[in-house]
C-alpha cells in the first residue's frame, strides 16, 4: 500500500511539473511610508525584492515566494529627539528601520499568453523589522537595536511586457501591512526584469 502512495505522488509531482514553469523576478523599488506614526517619524524609503513564482502552464494562475529588504532613514525631529543634552560631549544619532518582508503569495496573471499583460496578487506572511538607533560622536558611540516580527499581508497589482520568449520587463505596486506592536504599511513601487529558468 505504501509502495501504491509513493507511485501515486511521484506521477502526481511529474504532471505538476511538466504543466508548470519557474520564473525568478529581481526588483528595486521606492517605499512610502503610510500608516499615521511610520508617515510621521520616516522618509520615504529604498530597497530591493526578488520573487520566485511557480506558473502553471496554460493558465494565468502562479504561487511565488517574495523577499527583500527595505530601508528607511528617520525624520531628524525623531533622531534629535533622542539627544541627551545634559551630556558635555557633542554626538548625533542616525535611526534607521529596516524591513525584511517575505510572503508566500497567489497571483492571476490577465492576458497570460500576449506580449503585454497584468497581474494581481495577494500574500500572507510576515514582516521581519529592525529598529537601530546609533548615536555618532567623537568621544561616544552607542547602537541600540530592536527587533520586532509581525504577521503581514501583501496585495499587490503589476504589469509586465514580454522583451524576449525568456526576458520579461515589470513594473508593479504592493501594500505592505504589518499587524502587531510596530502596525506599520507603506507602499512600494517596484521596476525590474523577469526571468524564466
């Protein structure tokens, strides 16, 4: 009966396969901070994102694995605000929030098989955030760090144009909402190439 299991999945994995195709999608992309406290205490952002879609031949439907890492530098009101002014010595500090967004998503993509076409997602998984606060000056210098990791949700919506039968340029927007301490979203405003291999 086991050996009837095994025989069953491996058919199973080999009809998945030939009816599927990897495509790897490398991004950079812009962020804006837009939920009230993030908006408030940070510029708008950088980062880079690489996505790892699993397509079904023959239909527009795909899952993906998505990753990346985002940047963001604070406004100088909260930087200043951290500055102990009863100290003698001179110093600054430079706080940054860094987020590793990684989501497993399910995509549809419109007009699968013309040159030109659109693709809506949706993800769920979770937003990885360290805080870092360094203070900067010539007689002190300090690093404070926090980490927070918070379950997230990633719609998103692209658009792709075909340059070869292997090569595929996009540009695409998603929202990124985290829910826990930090209940940060800001949207990002990606450009890059899509891959087959």
């Amino acid at each position: 009966m086991k050996k009837t299991y095994f025989l069953f999945l491996l058919f199973f994995i080999s009809i998945f396969s030939a009816n599927a195709q990897y495509k790897m999608e490398i991004s950079a992309n812009y962020n804006i901070p837009i939920s009230n406290n993030f908006k408030n205490d940070f510029h708008n952002g950088w980062g880079g994102r690489g996505e790892i879609h699993y397509f079904f031949k023959e239909t527009g439907f795909s899952a993906s694995i998505l990753f990346g890492l985002d940047g963001f530098r604070a406004n100088k009101e909260v930087e200043d605000a951290l500055i102990d002014t009863s100290l003698i010595f001179d110093y600054n500090y430079e706080v940054h929030s860094f987020n590793f967004p990684l989501f497993a998503k399910a995509n549809y993509t419109f007009f699968h098989e013309q040159k030109f076409n659109i693709t809506l997602g949706f993800g769920i998984g979770g937003l990885f955030m360290e805080y870092k606060a360094k203070q900067i000056g010539e007689y002190t210098s300090d690093t404070e760090i926090n980490y927070f990791n918070e379950f997230g949700i990633y719609p998103s919506l692209g658009i792709s144009y075909k340059l070869s039968d292997d090569v595929s340029f996009s540009i695409s927007s998603g929202l990124n909402m985290s829910f826990g301490d930090r209940n940060i979203q800001y949207l990002d405003i990606k450009s890059g190439l899509i891959y087959s291999i």
